[in-house]
C-alpha cells in the first residue's frame, strides 16, 4: 500500500507486525500459511499488496490532463469526415444495420443522418475538422487524432466507468487513482489528482470515475472548483488564526492516532494525512486556483471570466496545476448527450452551443502549454465515452423534430496531443458511413496500456492484489496492448 509519508508507513508497520497477527488473523499462522501455498504469492497473506510501482522506462510524459466530454459527442460532426453518410441522409436504414444491435433510443426503421456541419482540410496534416470548431482547427497538427475506439458500453455510466477505470461496474479504481498510486506526487503542498467539473452536472456515473475504488483511498481524485475556495471550507471560518487551526489539527491528530493504534485502520492515517493536505491547500491552493494572477491576454485566449465555474477557466486552471507539478488534472464537462429529446443536447440546437463552450479554451491550452514548454511532458487527451450512429433517433418509432444521434459504442474519436504522442496523425478508421471501427481498432484497456507507457509504467507490471487477483488498470482478463503507432 502507499502512504503519503514515513511516519505513516512506520504507523502502519508497527500495527501489521504488534495487531494484525494477534487481532485479525483468525486461523493464525497455518492458515496463512496455506492462503500463500495456494496461490504462490506472499501477498495473498494481505488484504491489498502492491507491484511494479514507479517507472518502469524513461517516461514520456510527467503529466496527464484529461478532458473528458461527458455525454459523448458526436464523432461525425466533429472529427470523423464521412461523404458517403451525406449521400445516404434521409433514407431508410438499411435492415442489416440493425440485425443484432442494441440501442438507448431507436426504435423502428429510422432514417439515415448525413453531417449536419461542413468540414475543411486544416494544417500540413490535412485532418479533416468540422466548422463547429473553428479555433481547434489551427491546432489539428499538433495532435493525434484516434478514429477507431469502441468500447462495449452503449449507456452513459458503464461506458464512463469502463473508460476511466477499465471495468463498467463499480468499485475499481480510476486511471488517476492508478497512476497517482503507481507514480506518487510532485507537490506535497497540492493534491496530486485534481478533478475539474463544468456544464451544470457531474458525469453520469458521478465521482466514482474519479475514486480510488480498491486502492487505498488516499490516491482518489481531489474535486476542486473554479469559483470561491477550490474547496469547500478551505478558508478558516471569522476570527480563527492559522496558529489556532494548527493546534486544533495537531489535537485531531493525537486522538486519530489513538484510533489507529486501537483499530489499526489504515483509512485512519489517511484522514490524518487529508487534515494535514487541507492545512497546506490553505496557502497554496488559494495562490494556484487564483486566476486574477494572469494577463489580459491570457484571458482573452482562453476566454475566462474568473468568479465563474466553466470549461474555459478550468482549462487556465489546467495549465496552473500543471506548471505546479499535479500529476493527473481531470476535467469534466457535462452535456454532450446529443439526442433530440430537448435543445440543450440536440445536435441542431445545443450542439453548437458545447462546441463553443469547449473550442477557444482547449485550443488556448494546447497552445499556452507549448509556449511554456509544457506540452512536451505533459499528455493531453480528450474524448467522451462512445461515438454516436450514423443512422437518426428516434423514439416510439416515430422521427423527432429536434436531430439527434444514438448512442454508438462501434467506432468513435479520440484525440491525444504532448507526452510523447506523435503530432499531426490520424490512426485508425471507422467505415464509410462512422458505424464501426474497422482498421487498428483501439479499445478503452489498449488506451489505458497505451497512456500509462507514456508515463514509464508497463501496464502488466502495476497491480494492485485484491478480490483474488493482481489487477491492473487494463484489465487482466482482456487482452491490450500498448498502441506503439501512435507513440513517438
């Protein structure tokens, strides 16, 4: 397990050889015994053990800033430039799309859905990208564009779920929890996993997509905000000094460790170790979330308006936290679902709307990091959780006034940029129409095999012994791999 510092791993050890042995070891020494001579491994004898922590190559990237699109926006009006789809808008969908398919919303024989947007050739790479994203097309070379994932989840929170945590059920542990457990922090005055949220809501698989699951708790993401104290109660209430905040933590701390040495709870320390992080975010956090520190111009790029909480001033907060060494920044920005049931999501109404909210500030970060060199050891991504079909919604069998997409689990586009990813690619290809990936398929475990490599971590070697098994960020009975075309 890991531990923020010595004196709680020394805690810990002092309990496992004095408690654990005499409290809860129930079949005593024998038992264990046959526990180890059953599986092989010492560490059956434990609740939770630990391997391959820390890097195993030079990393690539120092970093991750991961913006995820919760709802998952629609490929084919974005990235995934589809001609074909155009010639076949407003005909029936043909039987053979449907055989053997499950969906959220069609029902019926719906009606085929050409782009609803035009599309230009950008840069020396000539990466197609819709006009809906004006700005992000001066940037299309810096970045590599994956146009076949898939993902076996066609409803919002599993699909969530298995693309940050490699499993779509509850209870394992995020990629930030795996890489904040496998690599530790850089800043021990900030959280090493800090999550951003925007758009109105959480995710729809709420902060499980940021929890640490099985892995000890203090490796789950930190949620900040962009709007008052980054977090709640950060600020001593009227008329409480820093000095009498110190005392009454350090009297919290003698009756925690009283608990731990009567219980020998590990969750303990780490409470211990949270009190003592809020007392250092005090000071620095306050400095780092503070966005009046930058120039006119910086806001102008970004599109910020400090006091609000939104996409833009999370991406300037982004590239704060990363000039401040936190591992791993999540940001999360709601209300991508683009189905017809209503003008906040529908792909002729709300749709522009998500684009502009998120096209300035993510070309603004790209841009701001390489000016800073930043992006060269920082990864970026960004993506939803699936693609959307290239047949239109439609409910009740019958066509909606408002346009939208189905969910599409079948093919759908990510894009990585920085962190030793190649610039200016696309790998990957759907088929004519954007309906499924059909060359170098890239699946959410073959990401996540591939984003750890670029940390220095071989995604076999870091696991984590629970429920019976060494488990891993990508999976241990799916088969994944590092997706080395993509790397440079």
């Amino acid at each position: 397990m890991s531990y923020p510092n010595d004196s709680i791993r020394d805690g810990v050890a002092r309990w496992a050889t004095r408690r654990h042995f005499i409290k809860d070891c129930s079949l005593g020494l024998a038992g264990m015994w046959m526990g180890a001579s059953a599986t092989g491994q010492a560490s059956a004898m434990e609740s939770g053990g630990h391997d391959g922590r820390g890097v195993h190559f030079p990393p690539r990237a120092k970093r991750v800033i991961f913006l995820h699109m919760a709802g998952a926006p629609s490929q084919l009006e974005l990235f995934d430039y589809k001609p074909d789809l155009q010639l076949l808008d407003g005909k029936e969908c043909p039987a053979s799309f449907l055989e053997g398919k499950r969906f959220a919303f069609i029902q019926g024989v719906p009606k085929m859905l050409g782009p609803q947007f035009p599309f230009k050739q950008c840069g020396e790479s000539g990466a197609w990208v819709s006009d809906r994203l004006p700005e992000f097309q001066s940037v299309a070379d810096k970045v590599c564009f994956i146009k076949s994932m898939q993902t076996t989840q066609f409803n919002h929170a599993p699909a969530q779920l298995l693309l940050h945590t490699g499993n779509q059920n509850l209870g394992s542990a995020s990629f930030g929890a795996w890489t904040m457990y496998g690599l530790g922090s850089e800043n021990e005055n900030l959280p090493g996993f800090i999550v951003l949220v925007s758009g109105g809501k959480t995710p729809s698989a709420g902060k499980s997509v940021w929890g640490s699951g099985f892995l000890p708790s203090v490796h789950q993401g930190v949620q900040c905000r962009s709007k008052g104290d980054p977090v709640l109660y950060l600020s001593n209430p009227d008329d409480v000094s820093r000095q009498q905040r110190r005392r009454a933590l350090d009297a919290i701390e003698r009756i925690n460790r009283a608990t731990f040495e009567e219980s020998g709870d590990p969750e303990v320390l780490t409470r211990i170790s949270q009190y003592e992080m809020a007392f250092r975010m005090q000071t620095h956090a306050t400095d780092a979330f503070d966005l009046s520190q930058e120039t006119v111009a910086t806001h102008e790029a970004y599109g910020t308006q400090p006091g609000q909480e939104s996409f833009a001033n999370n991406c300037l907060l982004a590239r704060r936290l990363a000039e401040r060494d936190v591992r791993f920044i999540q940001l999360f920005h709601w209300g991508w679902d683009s189905h017809g049931a209503g003008a906040a999501e529908a792909l002729n109404a709300g749709f522009t709307d998500r684009c502009n909210e998120v096209d300035r500030p993510m070309t603004a970060l790209l841009k701001d990091l390489e000016q800073r060199g930043l992006l060269e050891d920082t990864l970026v991504v960004w993506g939803g959780e699936f693609g959307r079909t290239p047949m239109r919604e439609n409910r009740g069998g019958k066509e909606m006034k408002l346009i939208g997409r189905d969910h599409n689990p079948g093919g759908f586009t990510m894009w990585l940029a920085g962190g030793g990813v190649k610039p200016g690619i696309s790998f990957g290809e759907t088929d004519e129409i954007g309906y499924e990936a059909v060359r170098d398929k890239v699946s959410p475990h073959d990401l996540h095999a591939t984003l750890l490599h670029t940390l220095g971590i071989d995604h076999k070697r870091l696991t984590y012994f629970t429920q019976g098994l060494p488990q891993r960020l990508s999976n241990v009975t799916q088969p994944s791999r590092v997706v080395e075309e993509i790397l440079s």
